[in-house]
C-alpha cells in the first residue's frame, strides 16, 4: 500500500524510503531504543537525499557519507526550487533537522551519549517520522484523496502493539502482566487515559467486578497511579501512572511469561 501511496517518488528513492520507515516501526515494536536510534538515522538520511535529488536535481550517493547533515537540510530550504512544494523545501527539511539532532545529541545510537535515551524521545522522533511520511504521501500519492486520506490516518495511530482490539472490547497480548499492570498499560491505551472501571474489569477479565475494584483499582489509586471516582465509576491515569508503564511495564520483556491469568 505504501508503494502505491508513495508511487510519484522515483523507484530507487521509493523502495530505500519504505524499507527504512518499516524497519524504524519494526524496532519500535521491539522497544528498542538504541535500534530504533539507528533506524531513525538511517530513515533521515534516506529522505534527505530524496529531498536533494527533487531539489536540486542531485544527491549525495547512497553508501557515501553525508558530511554535515544540517548544513545539507539548510542548503534545501535556501534553494531556489519554485517547481517544488514548499512543504519538502522549508518544513520537511526542518523536521529532518530536529530529529537527526536529537538522535544525535541524547545518547541514541551513540556511544557515551550524555543524556539516556528515553521513551518521549523515541515518540517524539518517530511520530516526526510519521508525519514526513504522511506528507510525502499527500504530495506524491496516486491514490484517491479518500484513499490516501485512510492511509496518512492509520500511519498516524499511535503504535501500541500489544492490545488488540476486537468485538468492542481490547485485550493486552503482551503476557505476563498482572491485573494491575495491565490495568494501567490499557489506560495508556486510551487518548483521553480515562476509562470505567467495567470496561476495565472485563478487558482485563478479572474473575468479579468487586474484587477487580477492591484488590486492583483501590491499591493502584491508594499508589497515586490512578485516579478512581468511585461516585461516577470511572478510572483516570495519573502522571505516575504513566510514567510507570513508560520506565517499567514497556521495558519488560514480551516474553517469559506462562498461560495462567497474573492476578
């Protein structure tokens, strides 16, 4: 689908591009910081020599290095290119500026980087990611405006791998999780973090409704990792809450765990 999407990019562009965008969401899934480092350079200076090439009509070759790539990017927005939308002379270029950066300067990728990699770094580069792919795909696309619409928005959703959802109701794939963690992993799930705790209750398929509050929602609130209002059933993620499933349960591996149920 994304070769059809990406059909105007000249082949040996097109097929680099693709495989390098896959292989970045591929090590994304892995949670793999230091892989995902590397995807995301690789990815960056893929684009970057396609933006050279539609520019200005040559590119530094593939397997040669690029010496300086923000001087590269900055050569780009200052062409003269009229033929060329703006948004791959001036905001493309930018994009792939903060994200070359930042994979370079926060210890991603890097030996002996002076700031650990974190999970907000990681989705900050690879939602910038997404989005250059999603205007790529507006400008080169030989879809229809509704099909390609579908795709930028399915590249768009947020890349959580381990739920499943299905019949109106998600499950956490990743085993191992207790009761508890997988309560706080489904309302990282959600956009809004906000869930009832009957939905809860049966994602998780917790064996009753008052137990599932006494000994899972009440112990996760009374920690601060969840708001629970009791009056109105409803189950918020706490700062905490969140910052626990990013530093603990996505770091876990997605292996290892045995068929029972984890309470």
């Amino acid at each position: 689908m994304l070769d059809q999407a990406l059909a105007g990019v000249p082949h040996e562009f097109r097929r680099k591009l693709i495989a390098s965008y896959l292989d970045l969401k591929k090590a994304v899934s892995e949670r793999d910081p230091d892989k995902t480092g590397l995807k995301v350079g690789k990815f960056c200076e893929v684009v970057i020599r396609f933006l050279q090439h539609a520019v200005n009509g040559t590119f530094t070759p593939f397997g040669k290095q690029i010496p300086n790539f923000a001087d590269e990017c900055r050569n780009i927005i200052t062409a003269t290119a009229p033929a060329v939308v703006e948004s791959l002379r001036v905001v493309v270029p930018r994009a792939l500026v903060f994200v070359y950066t930042m994979r370079s300067k926060r210890g991603i990728g890097h030996v002996g980087g002076d700031v650990d990699a974190n999970t907000i770094d990681i989705d900050t580069m690879v939602r910038t990611a997404d989005w250059i792919v999603c205007e790529l795909i507006r400008v080169y696309h030989s879809l229809s405006l509704e099909e390609a619409q579908d795709l930028v928005d399915s590249i768009s959703v947020r890349q959580l791998p381990d739920i499943w959802e299905v019949g109106g109701k998600k499950r956490v794939l990743r085993r191992g999780l207790t009761a508890k963690q997988q309560t706080l992993f489904l309302l990282y799930h959600e956009p809004t973090s906000v869930v009832l705790a009957e939905d809860l209750y049966s994602w998780v398929e917790y064996d009753q409704l008052r137990t599932y509050r006494r000994d899972v929602l009440v112990p996760l609130h009374d920690a601060r990792l969840i708001e629970f209002d009791r009056e109105n059933d409803a189950v918020h993620l706490s700062p905490t809450g969140a910052r626990e499933v990013e530093t603990k349960i996505l770091k876990m591996p997605l292996s290892g765990a045995n068929g029972s149920r984890p309470q």
